[in-house]
C-alpha cells in the first residue's frame, strides 16, 4: 500500500513546519521542504506500490519526492528503477533479491529511456538512506548508477552478491557514501576478475556500456567515509583508467576493511585525491595507487598522459596476511609505467606517477610481500611512516618481506620511517629499504631499521643517491649495501650497530662519491 502525505508548505501550521524541516534535513543531504512524501508498506504487491511510487518523479522530477519503505522484510523480481530529485528512506526494512538473474537491484532509470545522457546529465539528487539490500546470492549488483550527480547512500548495508560488485557507480560526481556497510560476497573470491564490493567506474564501453553513451565520464568529487568492508573479494575503487582522463577529489578516508581476499583499496587515475585514516585487516593486499593495471586491460589511451597526481596515502592502519592472493602481497603500493613502444592500443609515452605523498602510515607485514612499495613513481616522498615486518608465512608470488622498495623510481624521498622486522624463517632475506632498478636521486634520510634479515639498506644500479643520518641496528649481513655500479653522491652521520657481517660494503662497481 502507498500512504500519500501531502507536500508541506508556507501554508502549513508553524509547528508541523518546523518539525518536517528537522526531520529531512536530518535524513538526507539536502533541504526536502515541500517534497511530496510517500509510504510504502507490505501491503499488496510490495514492488507494484515502491515502483508506483518512484514512477512520480518518472516524467518530472521539478519538486523533490521521499518515499519511506516501513521496516520490514520484503521480496522484489524486478529492478527498481529510481529517478532524479528522489530519497528512498528504509530505515528498518530489507529489500531481497529474489531470483532476477544478473540484473541489478536498483538502477537509474528505465534502460529504455537512455537515449542520451552524456557526462553528469542522467540524473541528480537521488538519496538511499537506511535499511539493508540483500542479493540473496544471486548475481547482480544491488544498486547501479550512470551519468549523474548528486549521490548519496547512507547507513545501508548491501550484502550477499554473487561474482559481481555490491554497488557500480560510473560516471557520478558530486557523491557521499557515508556509514554504508558492504559485505559477504559470494561465489568464486579467487578469481582473477576485480569485484569491487564498492566500483567507482568510467563509462568506457567496454566496463561500463549499459549507461549509454560510452563518453568515457570518469567520477569525480567522491567521498567514502566510515563504511564498513568485510568479507569479501575486494574492497573498493576503480581498475579501468582512460590517459588524460582522471577521477578528481576521490576521498576514501575512515572507513574499515576487515577479510577482504585481493586489495581493499584501488585508486586507478586520481588526482587531487586522498586515501586516508583507513584501517586494513586480514587482506590479501592493502592499498594500491597507479596510473593503470599493470597487465594493460584495463588502461586505455585517450591523450598525452598528465604525471603529477598531487595525492596522499596517509594515516592508514594495515595489516596485510597471506590469503592465497595471486598477486605479491603489498600494504602500499603507488604504480606507474614509461612505455617506449607503442602497444595494446597505448601509445609510448610516460605513464609514471608524480607527487605522490605515503606519510604516517602503520603497516604490519605478516607474511612476505612489500610493505610500501613504489614503481615507476618519481618526486614523491615516503615519510613517517611504521612497517613493522613478522612474516609468519610466505606469500605464492613474490615478495622476501622488504619493508620498503623503490623500483624504478626517480627522485624519491625516504624520510624519518621506522622499520622493525620479527626475525623468521620465512623472511630470511629481508631488507629493510630497497633502492633499485635505476630510481637515481633518492634520498635516504634519518631512517630507522632494526634487524633487518638481510640488509638494513640495499642500493643497486642507481645513481646520484644521498644516504644520511640513518640507524641501523642489528642487520643480519650488513648494515647498509652499495652494489651494481651505483653511485651515492653523499654518505653521512649514519649510524651502523650490530651488523651480523659487516657494517657498510660496497661492490660490483659501486662507490661512493666524498
């Protein structure tokens, strides 16, 4: 049954004013004074009266429309479908799944009515507040945006997906994903394909083609805050990358990841954006910021590539385990690439990342991997950050536990980390921070490693390398190794104890300049 409650107005009695505007403003992101107010119950055909009452916005959607869903439990066979300038509020009520296929639970629209909706035009102001989407496990995502503006999701849990992601925004901005609770995903959580319980994709047509037209809109201007992942294939972000396109103001901070099998956070092509104040637990893999999936699937070209990303990894609590995951287990780790030829569609060009900063952030490696870990990511600092290394397993693929690895990385700063490693078998040849494959002009300053397995810092082929002020204590072969024709342009005030062989070596054409 639907319960009308008619639209509030000047002409309402001061008090009822008064109360109404407490209570949306309470509710949602924005003022609903004089939306039109629908109650949906259980009454009859539960789905019949909640589409009836959305389809009110279907043909104009000029004056703001909430429909309320009465706690409880009810069954749909159809995807709602939602329209602009509309707030679903089902504080107590559980929408479940029952048997739509794949199709999604909550989408945007009729797919009928996508004529054409490019960039942010397919729809505004759209609200889902309270209660929990259940997918029964079945295959689907439970709710599926394109082309719009204006969203918000608050307080929802969305659980039991099969094989798919939980929620898919393509090409949103202007969104809030705030308390939201995502979990349990079902079906086979090792395989290779990326299910984000959270996506936050480009409308490219080979990611994101049933929101048409395939304009390649990215998502901007996204902030996910104190949710909740567990239990699940991966957490959330964006694989797909366009060159020259980027997803701006990406700010995924506070939230919780509990039991995630692959990666929990994903930042493919941000700029301006923060992934911040998270705390990680039992997951595959941590954070990974990068211009594009290293296997080239999911990048594709578009224009001349912009380096400077002016982001942060920051103040992330990450506790990385051995889950069966099939890439090198990593708690951060930033990703770009130089390609110097032309190839699959990429143009050669210079795909690395720049101004990137990984400050004050605390890692626990318990099984062999990366703590943080830098590819093709040049001008960047490292700095105050905590890797505390007790690989109590080693990982399939990779990785002898290094706290700290830089690969191919120019101009990078290592700054005032602390590195403590819990010595093991199975990281018998740990290091502490790894400097290698041509990343020339590193600084490596004020640093503290104890008992690093192998090396407390290891230098091979780099040169013009500054390596100052450092504690190292314990190392169980040397304290720091300059090898592979690198060049350390200064080497001072830093202080070597305990080495189990030798404090400072320096070979295979190697030397440091005085």
């Amino acid at each position: 049954m639907i319960k009308i409650i008619k639209k509030t107005s000047l002409k309402c009695a001061g008090i009822f004013f008064a109360l109404a505007t407490v209570f949306f403003l309470t509710m949602g992101e924005r003022d609903t004074y004089g939306a039109t107010q629908l109650t949906v119950d259980g009454e009859g055909d539960f789905y019949e009266n909640l589409q009836d009452a959305l389809d009110t916005n279907r043909y104009s959607s000029d004056e703001p429309l909430v429909v309320t869903v009465k706690p409880g439990s009810y069954s749909v066979e159809q995807n709602i479908r939602i329209y602009p300038n509309t707030t679903i509020s089902m504080y107590g009520a559980t929408i479940v799944n029952e048997n739509m296929g794949n199709a999604s639970m909550l989408r945007l629209r009729r797919a009928a009515e996508w004529d054409s909706y490019p960039g942010y035009t397919g729809g505004s102001d759209i609200s889902i507040l309270g209660g929990t989407l259940d997918g029964n496990g079945y295959e689907g995502a439970l709710i599926r945006l394109g082309h719009a503006s204006g969203i918000t999701l608050r307080d929802v849990t969305f659980t039991n997906v099969k094989n798919s992601h939980h929620v898919e925004l393509g090409g949103c901005k202007d969104v809030t994903i705030d308390g939201c609770t995502f979990k349990d995903f079902k079906g086979d959580i090792a395989s290779v394909t990326n299910y984000e319980a959270l996506q936050l994709e480009v409308c490219h047509e080979k990611h994101f083609s049933s929101y048409e037209p395939n304009d390649d809109t990215v998502c901007k201007n996204v902030t996910v805050k104190n949710c909740t992942f567990k239990n699940l294939q991966r957490g959330c972000g964006t694989h797909v990358g366009i060159s020259g396109l980027y997803s701006e103001k990406m700010n995924i901070t506070g939230n919780v990841f509990e039991d995630i099998y692959g990666y929990a956070v994903t930042a493919t092509n941000y700029i301006n954006s923060s992934v911040s104040g998270n705390t990680i637990t039992g997951c595959g893999s941590g954070i990974i910021f990068r211009t594009m999936d290293p296997s080239h699937k999911t990048y594709f070209y578009g224009s001349h590539p912009k380096n400077n990303m002016s982001s942060s990894v920051s103040n992330n609590t990450v506790t990385i385990e051995n889950t069966g995951y099939h890439n090198v287990p990593y708690g951060i780790q930033l990703f770009g690439e130089k390609i110097s030829s032309a190839m699959q569609g990429l143009k050669a060009s210079d795909y690395t990342l720049s101004g990137m900063t990984v400050k004050g952030n605390k890692v626990n490696l318990n099984t062999t991997g990366y703590g943080i870990w830098l590819q093709g990511t040049n001008s960047s600092k490292v700095r105050k950050n905590t890797i505390k290394v007790n690989c109590k397993t080693k990982a399939s693929k990779g990785g002898n536990g290094d706290a700290i690895r830089i690969q191919g990385s120019k101009s990078v700063k290592i700054l005032s980390n602390t590195i403590k490693n819990t010595k093991t078998a199975k990281a018998d040849q740990m290091i502490g921070i790894t400097v290698m494959d041509a990343s020339d002009g590193a600084t490596i300053n004020s640093n503290k490693i104890t008992k690093a397995a192998k090396y407390g810092i290891c230098i091979r082929t780099s040169k013009s390398v500054k390596i100052q002020k450092n504690t190292v204590k314990k190392a169980g072969i040397y304290g720091i190794m300059i090898s592979d024709k690198s060049v350390v342009t200064k080497y001072k005030k830093n202080k070597i104890t305990g080495s189990g062989t030798k404090a400072l070596q320096v070979n295979n054409g190697a030397k440091i300049k005085k």
